[in-house]
C-alpha cells in the first residue's frame, strides 16, 4: 500500500518558492540579500556581453514580471468583483423581466391626449418647466444621512435598469432626469460639505478640482439639452420637373492631397443624379497643380487656382463663390465621394423651406482612423465622430442649431453671400458660418443619412493636429462672437453652439482628473474635505446613473468609457491653443489635415506620446506610494486610501488604452478596400460566364468569393460586371490572387474616363453602399465596455514595454562597439 503524500506545510511551500526564484536569477539559496536585489536588475556576466547588456536584460525580466503582476491582479479583481456583484446581477434580471410588463405606448398616448392641450397653452411649457426645476432643486438640496443616500441610491439604480429596456422618448428624458438629479445632488454636496481645507495648498488644488467637476457639469446639462429630442429628419420629395430645380455648383478644394485621392471624388460627383445642364464642379486647387489641370481638362470639370493662398480653405471657397453663379453650393471635402443620390436626397428641403439656407448629412469614413486601427475597433466600436454626427446633430436640429462641418453639405448662395461669404475669421470657417446664418434668422438642416463617404486621418499625430485646429477655432469663435452674446439666436440655438465650443476645453479638466489623486498620495493632501464613505456614496450614484443615461441615449454611437479615452489622448494637446485663443484668438494657423498618407512599419510614436508617457510613470508611482499608506503610513484612513488608489489604478488603465493608441500599425494601401456583398460576374475570353460575390472594392482592385475549384490562374485577363441599377458595367482585369478556397483578387487594367466613371457609380457612389455600414457595431454594455477598456489598457502597456525594451537594446547594440573601442 503506498502512503499518502505528506502534507505541504507553508515553511516547505516558502522553501521550494524560494529555490524557484533562487534558479530563475542564478543565485545560491543561501545568497546575502544584497546579490538578491542586483541580480533584479543585472543578470550574471557572460563572455563578450558588457555590462549594459547585463542591466538591459535584468531591466527587461523586471518589467516583464511588473506586467505580469499587474496583468494577474486586474483578472483576479476582475473575478472577485463578478463574484461579489452576483446579488446586483440577480436584480437586474429580475427587473429586466418586469420592463416588458409596462405599457409606454399607451402611457405615451395618454400623456399626449391630457398633457399636449394643457401644455398647448400660452406659456403653460415655461410654467411646467418652472415647476419641475423647483421640485429638482428640492430632490437635490435635501441633505440625506448615509443610509437615506444609499436608499436614494439603490431606488433610483432600480429605476433606471426598469427604463432603459422601455422605448421610446418619454424613458430617455426619464434616464436623464434622473442622472441629473444624481449629478445635482454630488454638486450640491461638493459645495456645501467639502470644501473645507487646512493649507493654501490644499484650498488652491481642491478648488481647481471643483472647477474642473463644475465644468463636466455643465457640459454634461447642456449635453442633454442639446439631445433631448432627435429630431430624425426624412428626406424631402424634390418638387416640379428637373427643369425646373435649382443650379448646383459643386465645389471640391484641395490643396496638397496626391490625384488617387482626389480622383474618385471627382468622378463621384461628375455622376450625380442631377440635370447636367444644372450641374457645375469645380476643383478648387489651392496647389496649383499642372497634373490636376490636366485631369480637370480631360473630365471636363473646371480647374480653379488663385494668386494666393490667403484665409486657407475658407479663402479658396470665397474665391469660388465670385466667378460662379449656381443657386446652390454643394461641398465635399477632396477625399469624401458622394453617392449618385447626394442631391436628389438633400436639394428637397430647400424648395420646402424657402429659409433653409445650409443642409448638412454625416462626415462617414470608410477607412480606420487612429483609434480603430491601432486599437483593432474597426466597424465593431463606433469612431471618435459618430455622436457628433449620429445623435448630437439630430439634436441640433431640433433646435435649428445645425452646425456647417466643412464638408457633405449644400448651402443656398444668397444667404450664404448676405453674411459675407465663408467665414475667415477663425480657422473653424464652417461652424462660425453656420452661426453668421443662425444670427440673420435663417434656419438649417440635417439629415442623419450617410450620402457620401471619405478618409479617416491615417496617423495619431495627423488626428491630433486635426483637433487641435478644431480645438482652437472653436475657442476663437468662443471668444469672439461668443454665442451667449449677441443678437439673433433663440435660447435654445445659444445652448448648443456654447455646448459644441465648450466641449474642446476638456483638455485641463481632463488633466486634472488624471494627477487629482497625487495631492493626497504624495503629499497627504486632502482636496475634498469629506469621509471617504460619505464621497463614495455621493459619486458613486452620480456615476452610475450618468453610465446608464449615456449608455441608453448614446450607445448607439459610443460606447462607455470610451470618451475617456479620446480626452485622454488629445487633452494635453488642447488645453493650451484653447487657453491662449481665449487671450488672443488672433494666434495660430490653419493647418490642413494630410489624407492618402501610408504607415509603411509599424512604430510607437514617441513624440505623440510623451505627455501621457510622464503621466503613466507618475500614475504609477502614486499607485506605489498609496500602496505604502495603504499597509504602513495611513492605516488610520484605509478606506480615503483606498479610494484614491481606486481612482489611480483608473487612469492607469485609461492611459494604457491611450498609450496602445500611439503604436502605430501598418497601413499600406493607397486605395482603401471597402467591405461590401453584392453580386458580380467574370467573363473569361474562352466564353464561360461565372457568377461570384464582391466581398471588398477600391479604385484599383476587387476582392471576389467564389465556387471551390474555379478555374483561374494568377495572371489571367478577365472581365469584369458590376451592376449601376438596371445597368451592368464591364471592366478589363488581371486575376492577381486566386486560392482554391474561392478567395480570387482582380487588379483593374487601365480604364478609360467613362469607365472609371461607372467603375465609381457601381461601388462608392451606389445608393445603398453605406447602409448597413453600423450593423457590425457591438451593442454597448456599461460593465463589458469597462473590461474592454481595460484589457485594452493591459494591451497598450505590454506593447509598450515591448517597444521600450527593443528600443533599449538597439540603443545599446549601437553602444557596445563604442564602449569596446573605448
């Protein structure tokens, strides 16, 4: 009979971890403790290596086991936190079961039959509205114990997972108010109960803390305002013959972006759906550029240049407008193709309203922009644009505040030329239009359907140049033809022109979210005077109902956290042009924003990332500082440390997302393919027809799926047929990849004008091309957006410690044979 193993004791278990960590830094066991830490950081000599080599890999081994041990802990919190939320997850399921037992249909039917006569009366809304903000006031200033918040807590939590399953406007204004009324009562409490402070120091931080918590406040009550009511505009029938629609010019500027990309545009926009007889476009070539001369001339479209490049875009676009004569302007950006159907959609709410003098549709973006690349969320996460243009303009509408973005819009020329032409004074010309227009009483339009399509920044340093130009303008308008001043705009117009300039100065508030825990990790400083429980059971409502308001009402264009995100990124790059364009709004220059570019080698970009490179390390320290107060020096305070670490180890995972954001990875195709499913045929010059699937397209080339075993070789001349409507078009090609599996890429041959013209209209410029475009988006969940973004963070520090490490070792590969010759 064998005899059962002895038990492990712990004094063995410590013995043999010991002798593993003894043979994984080659040490003797019974090493003094001084050889134990060098052998940390230096591993032991080895013949032809030099001692930089040495510290190079004890370095590399010390910040392998620091990811490993920060990789390790966040899983294991992760599964300790699943486990301790099972009672939470009961009661959401259990309440998700009671939603569909409530009637809103025929709640909202009620509603409207007993309260839309009553509010229909003169002044009965401002009455109503009067009224609700008195009682919010009283729900916000009334001062609860611990338990009367945790119960406003846990009731309000309930109420909230009960309405965001409902449909329906009437749920969404609920979700808001009560995220309101949880953010009113923070304020409240911040104002009244912990400002209470011992040292200048701590009275200077803790009150730039609340400055920075007043302006999410503010951001985040105009938000709502701003989108309390989409208004979902359809498209307008056009009235009378063709004959009889207005003239369009449609104007492509351009300045240095390469004729690839500029081509398909032109192309796209010769094809409209338009009377030719009433249809003009014009390349307004900033450059000057012979080629684009030539190109002009072969299409017939007409090349316009100008003596000087004087106010940039805005500049080129006034010049235009004196030597053209169209009733309407139609703008596209030189990379954004419109669709055959631009301007049968759009031209119809000009004839309905006689006052509209600016019609707007979705900036759309068929390649990945920084965020989607490098972070791997193309077409599963929605971009860093698709609030503004899915769900913030339609709100805009509501109000008749719909901005001008520069691009895919229609302006009528005679309001456009009353207020002087596009405005020049900021370089943000087409929101500052828009608001000249706003001012003389006309009314605008958008129309949330994706009309045409174009390219995203390919580069972090190129996106951020790009907002910090937005930033700036946005900050010059502010400061000088700040919309809360001034005639002409109604109440409402001024809230969502002050919301959309206000939301650029993120950048300090986000800045100081991120270091607000080092006052008291550091330096034991208490900038929010209070307990940590009783904060915790006032931001932590404030929080949550926030994440499940946002979540309802934007969800569907971004997910949670995820705007932490992108401030984190860009805040260090906008905080100052916003600062000084408030001081002097005269400083800085446009700067236009490069497209077509390409990533040839992935790379970090070192530069872009500096600023939250220091955040990182002091984040990180602070985290082992806390650690230290935790367990040695504030044991008193346990849970006020605690508490701040919690917020550190949230913006260390933030600020990992941000820095994955800056690997930069390859991008090498001058022509972006576009997924797609639509039917397609080969012709072979030996007269079989076969039939296939088009799965991606671009100017140059098609991706095919078809029957296992077709009978094609690399190389092999075909035809191609691609249907425009009722019409199939042919195009020449070569078979330039075939697998037996029925993957089969074509390369175009050259194609003549009109065919390069059909080759547009059957792909980018099809009507339905960019329809189902959002479908392949996740649906947003708070809890599984945070594990994202986590794990998205864990992601972008083993990134980078890879790349600091092969940085390192090149750096002292280059070193070593110095040192020798030395």
């Amino acid at each position: 009979m064998t005899p059962a193993p002895l038990p492990t004791t712990p004094t063995s278990f410590l013995r043999r971890l010991q002798a593993w960590w003894a043979h994984l830094l080659e040490v003797p066991s019974d090493a003094p403790l001084r050889l134990w830490l060098w052998r940390l950081l230096v591993r032991p000599a080895v013949p032809g290596d030099s001692i930089w080599a040495s510290l190079a890999s004890g370095a590399y081994r010390l910040l392998g086991a620091v990811a490993w041990l920060l990789t390790s802990s966040i899983k294991l919190t992760a599964r300790l936190l699943y486990a301790a939320a099972w009672p939470v997850r009961l009661a959401m399921r259990w309440l998700d079961k009671l939603a569909p037992h409530i009637n809103v249909t025929a709640s909202g039917r009620l509603a409207d039959r007993y309260l839309g006569p009553v509010l229909a009366l003169p002044g009965a809304r401002w009455i109503a509205l009067g009224l609700g903000t008195l009682a919010a006031i009283l729900v916000m200033t009334t001062p609860f114990t611990w338990f009367g918040q945790t119960l406003f807590m846990v009731l309000a939590w309930a109420l909230a997972m009960v309405l965001r399953r409902l449909p329906g406007q009437y749920p969404t204004l609920m979700l808001a108010t009560l995220s309101l009324l949880a953010m009113g009562r923070y304020a409240w409490w911040r104002l009244t109960s912990s400002l209470e402070f011992e040292s200048p120091m701590e009275y200077l931080l803790g009150y730039g803390l609340l400055l920075a918590e007043a302006y999410t406040w503010l951001v985040v009550v105009f938000g709502f305002i701003q989108t309390a009511w989409p208004l979902q505009r359809p498209t307008a029938p056009l009235v009378g013959t063709p004959q009889e629609w207005p003239s369009v010019d449609v104007f492509i500027p351009t300045y240095n972006e390469p004729l690839s990309v500029v081509r398909a545009t032109v192309l796209a926009a010769l094809a409209l759906d338009w009377p030719a007889d009433k249809l003009n476009v014009f390349i307004l070539d900033d450059g000057k550029r012979e080629e684009f001369r030539e190109f002009a001339e072969s299409v017939g479209v007409r090349h316009i240049t100008r003596t000087n490049n004087r106010h940039a875009k805005a500049g080129n676009l006034n010049h235009a407008l004196e030597i053209t004569h169209g009733e309407l302007i139609a703008i596209f950006d030189c990379d954004h193709i419109p669709t055959e159907s631009f301007l049968t959609s759009a031209v119809g709410w000009f004839q309905h309203d006689p006052k509209c003098a600016m019609l707007q549709t979705p900036h759309h973006f068929f390649s990945p922009d920084p965020f989607e690349r490098n972070l791997g969320t193309f077409r599963r996460v929605p971009n860093e644009g698709a609030l503004f243009y899915g769900l913030i303009q339609d709100g805009n509408d509501f109000w008749n505040a719909t901005f001008f973005c520069g691009s895919c819009a229609v302006i009528r020329r005679a309001p456009l030329m009353e207020v002087g032409g596009i405005a020049v004074e900021t370089v943000t010309e087409d929101a500052h239009t828009a608001l000249k227009l706003h001012r003389r009483g006309y009314t605008t339009a958008y129309m949330n359907r994706t009309l045409a399509a174009g390219l995203a920044t390919e580069s972090l340093s190129a996106h951020v140049g790009q907002r910090i130009r937005w930033a700036r303008g946005m900050a010059q308008i502010f400061r000088t033809d700040n919309p809360f001043l001034g005639k002409g705009l109604t109440l409402w117009q001024r809230i969502c022109y002050s919301n959309a300039m206000l939301h650029f100065f993120f950048g300090l508030p986000r800045l100081v979210f991120l270091t607000a825990p080092m006052a008291f990790l550091f330096f034991e400083w208490h900038i929010i005077n209070a307990g940590a429980i009783m904060i915790a059971l006032y931001v932590f409502p404030y929080i949550l109902q926030s994440n499940i308001a946002n979540a309802h009402v934007q969800g569907e264009y971004r997910h949670s956290f995820w705007a932490e995100v992108y401030e984190t990124v860009l805040a260090w790059y906008v905080a100052w042009p916003t600062t000084v364009a408030l001081i002097n709004p005269r400083i800085g220059t446009f700067n236009v924003t490069a497209k077509g570019g390409l990533v040839a080698q992935p790379y970090f970009d070192w530069g872009i990332s500096r600023p939250y490179t220091i955040l990182v390390l002091l984040n990180f320290l602070a985290f082992g500082v806390g650690l230290g107060r935790l367990f040695f020096w504030n044991t008193h305070e346990t849970a006020t440390v605690l508490l701040n670490l919690l917020w550190t180890a949230y913006s260390i995972l933030i600020l990992g997302a941000a820095l994955g954001v800056a690997a930069e990875s390859r991008q090498v195709r001058r022509m972006h393919r576009v997924n797609t499913r639509m039917p397609a045929t080969l012709f072979l010059d030996d007269g079989q027809v076969l039939r296939a699937q088009c799965v991606d397209f671009s100017m140059t080339g098609v991706g095919l799926h078809m029957a296992a075993g077709t009978p094609l070789v690399a190389g092999q001349k075909v035809h191609l047929g691609l249907w425009r409507g009722q019409m199939e078009c042919v195009f020449p090609a070569t078979v330039a990849l075939q697998r037996h599996s029925g993957e089969v890429g074509l390369e175009f041959d050259p194609l003549d004008t009109q065919q390069q013209i059909d080759l547009v209209q059957c792909t980018f410029a099809r009507k339905d091309v960019w329809r189902d475009w959002n479908e392949s988006h996740d649906t947003d969940r708070p809890l599984q957006g945070l594990q994202e973004i986590a794990e998205l963070g864990v992601r972008g520090y083993r990134t980078f410690g890879h790349t600091l490490a092969t940085d390192a070792r090149s750096f002292l590969t280059r070193l070593m044979p110095r040192s020798r010759t030395l």
